[in-house]
C-alpha cells in the first residue's frame, strides 16, 4: 500500500442534477433532481436528461467566470460526440479542482482510468441511420468514435496525460471499478495521481427498450396514473424500476505523499475499497455477494460496521435489487445501525457506467459539506429497520462513508471513503 494512502484531490461532474460541483452540490442540498416522469417523454427518451448541451459555450462560460479551460479543449474535442464532450468538461473540472492546471506533475507521472463499457450505442444507431444507404460516405474518424477508447484518447490529449491509462468495464459497477484500478496503479507506484473519469451512456432505443423486457428499467407511458408519478423511487414500495439518466464525473486519486508535495487540498481519503464477482451471467443481484463485498471494504479500512456515518447504496428503484440491497445492508450493519443510507439515483437517475463516478462526488461532497441529501420520493421503506434519510436535508457529520455499486453478471464492489475533515 501507498505510505499515507490514496486521497481524493479533484471532484467534477455534469448531469441532470447539475452541471458543475457547485451546481450539483447545490442540488443535493435541495433533492431537487430532473427526471421527468414517462408521461413528460418519450418512449426513447432518458428519464433524467442532460440540461441543454451547447459544448462551446459551457467553455465559453467557463472562461468567463475566471475557470480555467485547456487550451487543447475547443479544437480537440469540438467534433466528438456529447460523451466525449461530457467527460473533457468533467475532467477539465476535477484536473482544475485538483490543482494540476498548471503541470503541477510529469505527464508520464499521471494517470487515466475511464470507467465505461459499451457506450456508442446510441451513436452506433444514429450512424446506422445515417449512413445505411451510403456507406461509402462514413468518415475514417468514426473508426476512432465508435471504440470506448476514444474517451481516453480524447482526454489524455486536452489535459496532456502521458502514464497509464485504460477503459475498464463492469456494467453498472464500472464507476467503482474505475477508482479500484485507480487506487491500484497508484499503490503501485504507477502513477503519482490519476483521474478517473466516468463516461456518459447514451442508451440506444434497443438497448433502452431490452432493460424494460428485463423488467430492470421504469415502463414506457401507458396511459395509466403512474405515468404522472416520480420515476425514481429508490426503496420505496412503489418503486417501478430504474430510471436513466445522462451523466458523467470525474475523481481525482493521489498518493497522500504526492499531494503533500504539492500543497494540495485533501478532500477525502479512499480508506477501503472490495471487488468480486458472484459467478453469474444473469442480472440477478446477490445478497451474498453484496454483504462480502461490504465486509472485505470494512475490513480493508480497518473500521467495523458502527464506524459508518453514511451509505451510499446502489439503489437504483429496481424491485428485487433494492430488496436485496436492503437485505444485504442489514446483514452487515444490523438493525441499530447508526449509518444514514441514501440513494442518489432518486436525483441523478442511473447514469449507468458513470454512475459510480457520480455517486463518489457526491459522497464526498456530502461528507466535505456536512449534510445528507433528501430523498424526496422515499414515502414506505421497504425496510424500516435501515436509517434511511426522509424528504429533508439532515445533517452529517460522519467520519466515513460507503458506496456501492452492483452491475449485471455478477459485478458487486464497495468503497470507502474518510473524511479528512473530521
């Protein structure tokens, strides 16, 4: 292991909920979230979209605000796809936050993880479109544009990364898989800090309408009184499935020793953190696996269940998995826990690869500013036992934090993260 650890340094993010730290902070603070119920869209549509993307004025906005933008930022990216576009934003954000703007590091000393599988779909399908008729008229560009790689390419060269770097995938657990390698190429000596950047999904309308044949995605309008209801009800009886949402986030890592050199701000500590699998190819969750890999996190921070102030649960409205989570949670903390559990997707929708990202800013940034988020939507728990937190904003001040995230095939993973500030 790192002398002294891995420590978050750099947080950004742009989602339904907002689009920058300071937004979305904001909108934690609030439970004010963008998911639009089935009756405000279409059947093809994200449940919690992207608030009006323009990609040069954000820069342009940035800029005048005094933020600081890469000069590589405009022409490198201004004809890739939105997701690319999304993940340069956040990352330009958390590379800022973190103080490294300024080549406060080699390139060959950094590093980059991008947590994300299968993500062109939707640009497949709009190429597919496009180009059906004519394809001798597709662009040699999109050779680079359909591979998830792109990501990497893309952000590396705006912010000048020359280290390590990767995509790695897990489903829905690809967040907190991204920070695992992160953590590792650091404990490892690797890299002195490394960004992890969770990469936006744009499902397509195959792909949309297979999670509602599974039965994991909230139902398409039908005419019926729920189409009015909130989406999202992460834990609550009513709970109808997931809702996706149009995100990304990025985390800056670093080894403790790297940015007391620096004189860098520490946000939080990553104290633990556990990944395996369940030997599985369904989407059926684990109660087993996802209480071991709780366990092997706690065990890893060297804290034990009581020592948790907050959990951030995978939540994502799905019937059976908030059930199992549920389940899972109470076999790990017992009934008196005193750990608040929340659910973050009941604002940001499930932003699916990135959700883990996602999830890990505002971990840490509830855990910086003292407070836990509403969940404006959680009326009947389905488990009364768990703490969880109700419709108004509650204080916290909580020495650590888990967060979990859970993926189709058996991808179960747990982080935790110590807050420096207590």
């Amino acid at each position: 292991m790192t002398p002294g650890g891995v420590v978050v340094t750099g947080l950004g993010v742009h989602c339904a909920a907002g689009a920058d730290l300071a937004a979305f902070t904001d909108a934690l603070r609030a439970g004010r979230g963008s998911l639009l119920p089935a009756a405000a869209r279409d059947a093809d549509s994200p449940g919690a979209p992207l608030p009006p993307f323009d990609y040069p004025a954000l820069l342009a906005k940035r800029r005048s605000r005094g933020g600081w933008v890469p000069a590589k930022a405009a022409r490198t990216a201004a004809r890739s796809p939105l997701g690319v576009q999304v993940s340069v934003l956040t990352a330009a954000e958390a590379w800022a936050h973190a103080g490294l703007a300024e080549g406060a590091l080699p390139p060959e000393r950094l590093g980059l993880v991008v947590a994300g599988n299968n993500l062109t779909g939707a640009g497949a399908h709009r190429a597919a479109d496009r180009y059906r008729d004519r394809l001798a008229a597709v662009p040699g560009r999109y050779a680079l544009h359909m591979q998830d790689t792109d990501q990497v390419g893309v952000v590396s060269e705006v912010l000048g990364i020359e280290g390590e770097g990767c995509t790695v995938g897990g489903a829905s657990a690809s967040g907190n898989v991204a920070l695992i390698t992160a953590a590792r190429l650091l404990d490892a000596g690797a890299v002195d800090a490394c960004l992890v950047v969770g990469a936006p999904t744009e499902l397509a309308p195959l792909e949309r309408q297979a999670y509602r044949a599974l039965g994991a995605m909230t139902p398409a309008a039908t005419g019926a009184d729920t189409d009015r209801e909130p989406p999202c009800r992460p834990f609550d009886r009513a709970h109808r499935g997931f809702t996706d949402g149009i995100g990304g986030a990025a985390v800056v890592l670093e080894t403790a020793a790297s940015a007391r050199r620096r004189g860098a701000g520490v946000l939080a500590r990553l104290a633990g953190h556990a990944l395996r699998l369940s030997g599985t190819s369904l989407a059926d969750p684990s109660e087993q696996a996802e209480a071991a890999v709780m366990r092997t996190a706690l065990e890893r921070a060297g804290i034990a269940p009581g020592q948790l102030g907050y959990v951030n649960t995978h939540g994502t409205a799905s019937p059976l998995g908030d059930r199992t989570e549920a389940a899972a949670l109470l076999r790990v903390l017992g009934p008196d826990a005193p750990a608040l559990v929340n659910a973050t997707k009941a604002l940001t929708g499930h932003c699916l690869s990135a959700a883990g990202v996602v999830e890990a800013v505002a971990t840490v940034a509830q855990l910086a500013g003292g407070f836990a988020h509403p969940n404006p939507w959680l009326a009947d728990p389905v488990e009364p036992r768990l703490r969880f937190t109700g419709t108004a904003e509650v204080p916290l001040a909580a020495e650590f934090a888990l967060s979990n995230s859970f993926g189709f095939a058996g991808f179960h993973s747990a982080v935790i993260f110590a807050n420096e500030g207590v």
